[in-house]
C-alpha cells in the first residue's frame, strides 16, 4: 500500500519512454519487419495490396501498442469489464449483421478494417478474468459461487464464436480464459471435472461439427488420406517446410508458395512460406523471436506486484505463445489445421489489433509498475 | 480501492503454477524445433523431391520419324504437318460442355467422344488428349474460329507420316498408334510415352522400328498450383528417327504396281550378286495413310474381306505351288545328283501311266521326243515327271532348300511365310502318312505340296543366275551382308560382278567359302547349262515365253514360265478342254514367271505371279518383260549411283 503513493502516479512521457522495455519493443518491431518481407513475397515479389495494407497496419497498431502503454493500468484494470462486455456485444452483433465469409460469420464491416470481435476476445477475456481473480481473495477462488462466474464468462464467448464457426479462434479464447483460472489458483480437480465433461460432451460436440471440420481431424490423424482435399494443406505445408532445407530457397524463390500449391499463405501459412525460403535458421529465428517475447512478458509479470498484473501477464504469455505453438504445430503437420494466425506475422487486422493491445497492456504494466490500480 | 498485494501466498500460488506452464512450453519448444529439425535437415531432400515434383510438369512430344527413300533418294515414306487438336482436361472450365460443343464442330461419332472421354479417365489432369490428330484444314481453321470459346483446347501443327506412293505399301509398310502387344513386344517403346506417338506394324516400318522411331523429346514446364505454365525450365527436342536409304526403286515398283492393277498378284525383282532387292510389289494395294490416323471401321472391313486380300503382301506371305519355274531346279538337282544327263531322252505322248496313276503333261498332244533342254525350253511335264522319279523327293527338296526355298529369307519381316518344301520326312512330320511315288512325280513340276513365296523363287533365280552362290537378300543399305563383307576383304572391288566375270573368279571360290558366298555346285557346269535352256525357253521359237522376249541384244533375258494349278483337274475336265477363263476365279490356275537378265551378262533375277491368272506365258511372262525393260534402261542409273556411295554401301 505504501508504494500507491502519488509520487509514481505522475510520470511523465519521457519517464514512460524510457521505462518501456527495449528488447520486448525491438522484438515487435523485428517481427514487423520479418512480416513485411514475408508478404512482400505472398505477393510475388511485388509491392501489393497485401503488403502494402499490412504494413499501415502494423504502423498503426505500433503506434497504438505505444498509446497503450503509456495509459496508466489502473484505466486497463477498470475497464477491463467493460472492454470484455464491449467485444462480448460485438460477438453478439456478429450474429446479426456479421460478414459471412467461406462459410463462416465472423466479421463486423468498420469502413476500414473488416473487425473480427472473436480476436479481441482473446484480450477480453484474459483481462475480464484477472480483474476477476484480482478482487476475490484466494480463499474464495475454489468456492463454487466463485467458479460460476469465470466459467460462464468463458463459456459465453467460446459457444458464440464455436457457432461462427470458428473452431481455431474459440479454442484459443477457452485456453486463455483456462490459464488465467489455473493460474488463480483453482484446484486441479475442477479441471479434471471440466476435461471429464468435456471428454463427456465430445461425441455430442462431434455432431455439431461441420462436415469440413469433422474432415479436417480426421485428415489429420491421416494427411493421405485424402491428399487433394483436406489433406492438401498439410501436405503441401510439410512440402514447402521441408524442402527448405537448411538455408532455404532463398528470398521470392520460395516455388511452393510461389507457385500457389501453399494455401493462405498470407494469413495462417505465413510460417511456411518464411520457413521456405529461408530454411531451418529462418524458421529458427522466427521462433527465437517469439520465445524471446513470451519470455520478456514473464520476466514483466515477475516485477509486478499486483496479481491482477502478474494474472495478466503470465496469461497474456503463455496465451501468447500458445498461439505461436498451434500455428507452428498446425503448419509443421504437429496438429490438426484450425485456423490460428500467427501474431503479427499473419495478414489480419483483428489478430493484429488484438495482440498490440495484448502486449500494450503488458507494456503499461511494466511502465506503471509501481502505481496503484486504483 | 481494492487491495493489490492481499497476501504474497496469493502471488505465490501464480508463480508456482506460472512455472509449470514455463516447463510445458519448454516442452512444446522442443516439439516444434525437433519437428523442425526432422522436416527441414533430416527429411528435407525427400521434401525437396516432392517440391521440384510439384513444380515441374513434362510435356513429351514424338519426335519425326526417320524417313524411308528408295536407292535414288526418292521419299517413299516421309513425314507431312498435320493439324491436330489437343484438350488438356484440367484447362478446361467445364469438361463435358467442352466435349459436347468439340462434338458438334467436329462432328465426331459417340464413339470417338467416349473413346477421348476414357482416354480423359485414364490419365493426368494435365496431360493433353489428343482429340482429332488429322484435322481437315477447313476442321481446323473453325476450330480457330470458335477458339475463344473453347478453353482447354490447342490446336497443334505437328508432322505424322505420309506415304506417297501405294505401289510400296507392303515392302515399307505402315505405322499406326501403339497397342499393348507392341509395348510388350518392343522394349525400346517403354522410354517412347508420347501423345501421338506411332509405331510400325508391318514391312520396313516394323524392321527398321527402333531406330527410326527417334527419341523423344520433351518440354519441361514449371506449373503453379493451378497447372498453368509459368516458364519453360528445360527443352529436349528428341532426336529425330534416323533415316534409311534401301535398296528399292521407286520407280519399279511403280510401274509393277501399275502393271498389276486390277489383278492380285506380286512382283519381285533383286540384283543377283549383291542381293539387293530393286522390286518388292504385292497386288492388290491398300493406302497405308489411313492407319496412321486410326483406320475407320468401315475401312478396315472393306480390307480384311477384300477377296484378294489387299494387307497381305503377297511377295513374301502369298504361298504359290511354284509349277514349272521349279524345273530349272529340278534339273540341276538331277544333274548334280548324277542322276540323268543332259542328253537324256524322253519321249512325250501328252501322258504317262505310272504306278496305276495317269499323269498328264499340259500339252495334251504330247512333246514327242524330248531332251533336257527342249523339256526346260518347252516345259515338258512327262520328261520331269521321269526326271523326278529318278532323283527322288529328298534329294530334290535338298537342292530346294540350297536354292532359297522353304525358308524365309529376307531379315526382319515377321509377316514373312517359309512356304513349304516337300519331302518323305516332312509329310510324315506334318501329314502323318508316309509319301507316294506319284506325289514325286507331281513334285517334280512344281505342284502338290509346294508353297513358294514370290520372293522365294526371285532368289531361287537369282541363285541360278549367278551361277550358283548363296546370295541373300538385303533391303537396307548400310546394313551389312555378305556382300558387303566380301567386298570390305576384297578392298571394294569395282563391282561384283566384275569379279564374277574376270580371271579373279577362280580364286573367289576360296574366297567366297570364307565369307559365307557358297557355292552351290559340284560342278558350274549344271548351272550353266540350265540358264542356256531358260535363254531357249524365252527366245527361241517353241519356248514358253518366246512371245515375251525382248529383241535387243543387252536386253536379252532368260525365264522361265509357271502355271500352277489350285485343284485337281477331272479326266472329264480334260476331255472337254475347259479353258482357264471359263472357269471360276478361285479355280483359275495362278501365272507364275521367273527370269534372268540381261543373259549375256546376268544382272537382276525376276519372279512374277498373278493369281487365277490362268498360264504363265499368257500373264506373267509378257508383265516381266515390261518390267524387265524399265529395269535394264535403268541399270546404267543405278549402276552410277552405286558407283558414287559405295563407300556408304558397305
């Protein structure tokens, strides 16, 4: 309580500037830039569309990640509820007057960026429930009154985005929402009664699924099974990955990709097509990058002192580098394809928008680490 | 305000549990960078393989084939541009409406469009289907017209083979597409998958196959998913097949052809030294052209129930009782044999009762007394009738099998037949009764067993003809034959004949056992006095084939007629003196001739048979010697040629 002082509270933009944590920054910006060439190559070597709306993106969303940062937490924590019942409208609204795309309703029409809330849900839902967990003591965290809550705020997103559908990005909102409360300290039992009813639920949920779902898993179990179809993609990802080699094709030689056998190669194949071209040290230093971020996000939450911080934190990068392991697992042929971009790699407004915000919060944690967030 | 540091076990709790997650992505880090470990080094040249496959699509193309000229260079089989029509299935927008708009402006049979839709079934998206490969210009210039209409089809000039001339269409044979029995059949067709690719079936196109066929050639493509051609990464243009020189002319077999229209029938016309064959004609012709595209039903039951048989060629698969151009034969055998000399006397009542059985001559009024030469000159059945009783069957068909017959004898044509040559052993193999007297006798001039081929007895001829040795025949220049060995030994003698005819010809019966040029004598004399009674035959009043004859002295030629019989003739026939024509066509005696020429300096041996085209000096002999008399105007011609690529020759 000490430290809540006013003393902290008015930093001003050049303490904030210099309080920002460099390496964290300058991996952003390295992935940026490694994106920036990735797309320059989806679009044949030329400067196009894709590239070119890509990088305002990443300027832009830069730009805010800084904005964010600067705004002190106490904001983020206070509206953290309302940011969650925000996107969680939004979802709503998607139902309605969504665009449908290839079968799937996700987005909302902005004039200058088609929104996909499902995205901002992976924030929303992390910061909703750090907020949560940070206002109950941890001796109420295993009471049944106080798992109601957590559960049904997961719960609520994921069915609306699982009825989008849209398998990949409500798997990864359950797991963001799943690591805060595991991080909160509930009991392991809960979670083997969750999993018990969701092995339960599984035959159930199989039946809900959408025919090209149902394919996609079971093309996984067997990629040749069906090698035009479903199995197309890992296949001809597995092919593009590996015939890398050690050095890669070199940059714009990339024929898998060049030559379009690679699907999405702009949003969920981006790896593969950086992985093509510039080998195992490419694909390594991608990596490299992403753990050093994920890493860099925990040591923040280490110099917090306020759990909803480290809650946040913690989450936000396991959250994070989950997201990097099912793409990577996803175009390695490791598990099965569910949609899942890679953060900031991918061509994507909303995954975009959503992870500056992400890492923007952490940021602001860090910077107003030792104000109250009250 | 709520409290932000309530109890450090609280802070606690989450780091314990933070350390958990960290130990299970170090976990999924070692997943992914082994994953990546595996794809990218240790499988990576597996990957690459399946890259570079993805990426690189071939297209194979025929390459021209080698083109067949006769001895003076003329085309006989050569190559022509073709409109064709290709469809490449995955071009196309929607496949059956592209089908069914081609079958309108083609307008192609239910037949042909399932043939192209199966065709379409049993292999890659990408690979064209040859929908016409002969388009008509007028075909291909509406193909042109609606073409923008048409995704999925290219039209394509490319060359196929023509034959010009139908007079050589047996000897050069033809191509047509490649089924499985040739693919089984000729290993070399395993590299040569290739839209439009054709292989030969019959003749020289069959023999000379591999080699004229070519390799080949293909164009390397680098495709995107979508299979469109981004650039050409690599081009093999083949090889085209190699071409062939033979030993025929054009301009013979032309006139052959020409002289047995309307009857069926073949000529054979070869150089008796060197083997070469000059003539090699079969009557009726058909026109190899149509196999090349694919031969019409309706076509090709039109050929196969054609009574004359228009596919077969006659001069090597036509089985004739060779009749009496055998009794020059049967005279050297007997000579050789001891058996009878030349001055031996028979006298001729136009019969002869033997063994309870009456054997006829042909001239009913008989010959009166006859010797041998008179008996060659006039053909006297009753004297070889007593000659063959004498020499016997075996010993006959000995010489027989010496002088070319019952065998086949030109390399490499698998339609060739070996006929028959018969004697007690082979009708007991193949008959299973033991032989008859009278069945020598009939053997004797030419009929019962015997089956010759036209071939068979040109180089029977020409064996005879140049006075004894085992020529054999050659069709291809430049392939190696025992002339062609003889004259490397002997340092190219000028000519063959030239050393056949100097002082040196005394020393080439040494010479020609070490080559392989046998003799086929005892004693030269035989053979010599059997070509001095062919020289009777022809011109001299009274011989078979006087009214044949050729005037001038270097056109002079020395033959031998041929009238075999294809039934028995009843004793009642006999007495009413039937004539040939009256007779049914199938029961027509078939025209046989053989000839020498010219006779002071032998040069080409002939055979000539015209089927049911009643006795040889009526048919036969008056078409060998139109034949005879191009060939000798045309000597000199081709002696010049000779003269300028014996180099290539041997």
């Amino acid at each position: 309580m000490f430290r809540s002082g006013s003393i902290q509270s008015h930093l001003t933009l050049r303490d904030k500037i210099f309080s920002l944590d460099l390496t964290l920054t300058i991996c952003i910006f390295l992935i940026g830039i490694i994106s920036f060439f990735a797309m320059y190559s989806t679009d044949g070597g030329q400067f196009a569309y894709h590239t070119k709306s890509h990088i305002i993106r990443f300027i832009i969303f830069f730009s805010l990640f800084f904005v964010i940062s600067f705004i002190k937490t106490s904001f983020w924590y206070g509206s953290a509820t309302l940011f969650y019942l925000g996107v969680l409208f939004l979802l709503i609204l998607v139902k309605y007057v969504g665009l449908t795309s290839s079968g799937s309703q996700r987005w909302l029409y902005l004039y200058f960026l088609n929104l996909q809330p499902s995205e901002l849900m992976k924030i929303g839902l992390i910061l909703f429930l750090a907020k949560y967990y940070h206002k109950i003591s941890s001796g109420d965290v295993n009471k049944f009154r106080y798992l109601a809550q957590p559960l049904l705020a997961l719960l609520f997103p994921v069915i609306l985005v699982i009825t989008q559908p849209d398998l990949g990005t409500s798997f990864l909102i359950a797991v963001g929402g799943v690591i805060v409360v595991w991080l909160a300290g509930v009991k392991m039992k809960f979670f083997a009664y969750l999993g018990g009813l969701f092995l339960l639920s599984a035959p159930i949920a199989i039946s809900f699924l959408k025919p090209y779902q149902k394919s996609r898993i079971l093309t996984f179990l067997d990629p040749s099974r069906d090698p035009l179809g479903a199995g197309y993609q890992i296949t001809q990802s597995k092919i593009a990955i590996g015939s890398g080699g050690l050095f890669g094709k070199g940059f714009l030689d990339g024929s898998q990709s060049y030559l379009d056998y690679l699907p999405e190669k702009h949003t969920d194949f981006i790896f593969t097509l950086f992985s093509e071209e510039f080998g195992f040290f490419g694909s390594m230093t991608i990596l490299m990058i992403y753990i050093l971020i994920t890493w860099r996000i925990v040591n923040i939450g280490h110099t917090l002192r306020t759990s909803f911080g480290k809650l946040y934190c913690y989450s936000f990068a396991t959250a994070f580098f989950i997201y990097v392991a099912v793409n990577m697992g996803m175009v390695l042929g490791l598990i099965p394809i569910v949609g899942a971009p890679l953060p900031i790699m991918s061509y994507g407004g909303s995954s975009m928008l959503a992870i500056m915000i992400g890492l923007g919060i952490v940021m602001s944690c860090k910077i107003h680490k030792d104000q109250s967030l009250g | 305000m709520i409290s932000d540091s309530v109890g450090s076990s609280k802070i606690r709790l989450i780091g314990r549990r933070m350390f958990v997650l960290t130990a299970a992505k170090a976990v999924v880090v070692f997943g992914v960078v082994g994953r990546l470990i595996s794809l990218q080094i240790n499988e990576s040249k597996k990957y690459k393989t399946l890259s570079d496959k993805n990426r690189f699509r071939e297209w194979r193309f025929a390459p021209p084939r080698g083109v067949i000229k006769d001895y003076f260079g003329e085309e006989i089989a050569s190559n022509q541009k073709v409109f064709q029509l290709h469809l490449i299935p995955e071009n196309a927008e929607n496949l059956s409406a592209l089908i069914f708009r081609l079958k309108n402006i083609l307008k192609m049979s239910d037949n042909a469009v399932s043939k192209i839709q199966k065709k379409i079934k049993s292999q890659k998206p990408w690979d064209p289907v040859i929908v016409s490969d002969n388009l008509t210009w007028a075909e291909f210039s509406r193909i042109n017209l609606f073409l923008h209409e048409l995704q999925g089809v290219e039209p394509i000039i490319s060359v196929a083979r023509v034959y010009r001339e139908q007079s050589s269409s047996h000897v050069i044979g033809y191509v047509s597409k490649i089924s499985k029995k040739d693919l089984q059949q000729k290993n070399y067709l395993a590299n040569m998958k290739a839209a439009g690719m054709r292989v030969g079936k019959t003749g020289l196109e069959n023999k000379l196959d591999s080699e004229i066929i070519g390799n080949v050639g293909h164009k390397r493509y680098e495709v995107n998913a979508f299979g469109k051609r981004i650039k050409e990464v690599s081009i093999d243009q083949g090889k085209n097949g190699k071409s062939y020189k033979t030993t025929l002319d054009l301009d013979l077999q032309n006139l052959s052809a020409e002289l047995l229209k309307g009857k069926a029938g073949a000529i054979c016309v070869m150089d008796i030294y060197r083997g070469d064959i000059i003539t090699m004609v079969s009557s009726p012709t058909f026109d190899p052209n149509k196999f090349v595209h694919g031969i019409s039903t309706k076509d090709w039951r039109e050929l196969i129930s054609h009574r004359d048989k228009p596919l077969v060629n006659k001069a090597i698969s036509g089985l004739y009782p060779p009749g009496s151009t055998i009794k020059g034969l049967v005279a050297i055998s007997a000579l050789e044999n001891d058996v009878v000399n030349t001055k031996m006397v028979q006298q001729c009542s136009g019969s002869i009762e033997l063994y309870g059985e009456k054997f006829h001559c042909w001239k009913k009024k008989g010959h009166g007394f006859v010797d041998m030469r008179k008996a060659i000159k006039e053909s006297c059945d009753v004297y070889f009738y007593e000659v063959a009783r004498r020499l016997g069957i075996d010993r006959l068909s000995e010489t027989a099998r010496a002088y070319g017959l019952g065998d086949t004898m030109v390399k490499g044509f698998h339609e060739e037949k070996t006929g028959v040559v018969p004697n007690t052993k082979w009708k007991k193999q193949r008959i299973g009764k033991s032989w008859y007297l009278g069945e020598t006798l009939h053997s004797g001039i030419g009929q019962g067993y015997w089956q010759t081929t036209p071939m068979q007895l040109c180089l029977m001829t020409a064996r005879i003809a140049n006075g004894g040795y085992d020529v054999e025949p050659r069709i291809v220049l430049g392939e190696k034959s025992k002339f062609s060995l003889f004259a490397e030994k002997k340092k190219n003698p000028k000519s063959l004949e030239e050393f056949f005819n100097t002082e040196q010809s005394k020393e080439f019966d040494d010479t020609t056992i070490d080559l392989g040029y046998k003799p086929l004598f005892r004693n030269q004399e035989n053979i010599n006095f059997v070509k001095e009674a062919f020289f009777g035959a022809t011109n001299e009043p009274g011989g078979t084939s006087y009214g044949s004859r050729l005037g001038k002295k270097e056109f002079m030629f020395a033959g031998k007629t041929g009238t075999s019989q294809v039934r028995r003739i009843t004793e009642q026939q006999r007495e009413l003196e039937i004539k040939n024509e009256d007779l049914p066509y199938e029961q027509r005696d078939h025209s046989l001739y053989v000839a020498f020429a010219p006779y002071n300096e032998p040069k080409y041996s002939i055979s000539v048979v015209v089927e049911h085209g009643g006795s040889g000096s009526k048919t036969a002999a008056p078409i060998a010697k139109k034949v005879i008399k191009k060939l000798l105007e045309r000597h000199p011609l081709r002696q010049q040629v000779h003269d300028n690529y014996k180099g290539e020759d041997v």
